[in-house]
C-alpha cells in the first residue's frame, strides 16, 4: 500500500518552512527529517509513524489507535504507529506532528 498523499500534504502544512527540514521515502512512506532525524511518517499502511521519548512511548499507547511501531517482529521503542482515525481531524494530526518534531529536534543533528 502507498502512503496517503493527502495525509503527506496536511503534515507538510504543519512543519514547512524549515531550512532543517527534509523528507525521505522510508518504511514504504514518506518520512519527514529534522537536522537528519526522523520525526513523523505518512506510513505506507495508512496512519502516521512517530518518533518520542522511548521514557514516555508507553504511556501514549492507548490499545487500538496508538500501538507500538513493530519491524522485523519486534517493537521499536520509542517509535510509535497511529491509525488514520487517529488523525482524521488537524488538531489531534498537529499533536502527534508536533510531538514528533519536538523530539526530533533534541537529538543532535546528523
């Protein structure tokens, strides 16, 4: 599956413009860098991907549209999946932007 192209444009109207910004077709979607950091995906299996705090990705799992990203049969900690109905409206899509990006932006730059 493709990822959503109009999931892709809300997300850029949310991060554009940053001279750190950068987007990248990872994971069968298009992620979206800062300073070489992967903040936030419009994920091939619909939904977002979002990087946190490993420390608070348990807490933001809610059981059926927040769930642990898995690769290659395992959880990655403190990378995050959430549905599509997840994000449906722009404020809960600009929260999870948002807090991906904040993360991002705390890690050094690649």
């Amino acid at each position: 599956m493709a990822y959503d192209e109009e999931l892709a444009e809300r997300i850029r109207e949310i991060v554009y413009p940053r001279a750190d910004l950068a987007e990248k077709k990872m994971f069968g979607g298009l992620a979206f860098l800062i300073g070489g950091n992967m903040a936030v995906a419009a994920s091939g299996q619909g939904g977002l991907l979002v990087r946190v705090d490993p420390a608070e990705g348990d807490t933001l799992l809610d059981g059926s549209a927040v769930s642990p990203m898995v690769m290659g049969g395992r959880e990655l900690s403190g990378w995050l999946r959430v549905a599509p109905e997840a994000v449906d409206d722009d404020a809960s899509l600009r929260d999870w932007v948002t807090r991906g990006v904040a993360f991002a932006e705390a890690l050094p730059s690649k």
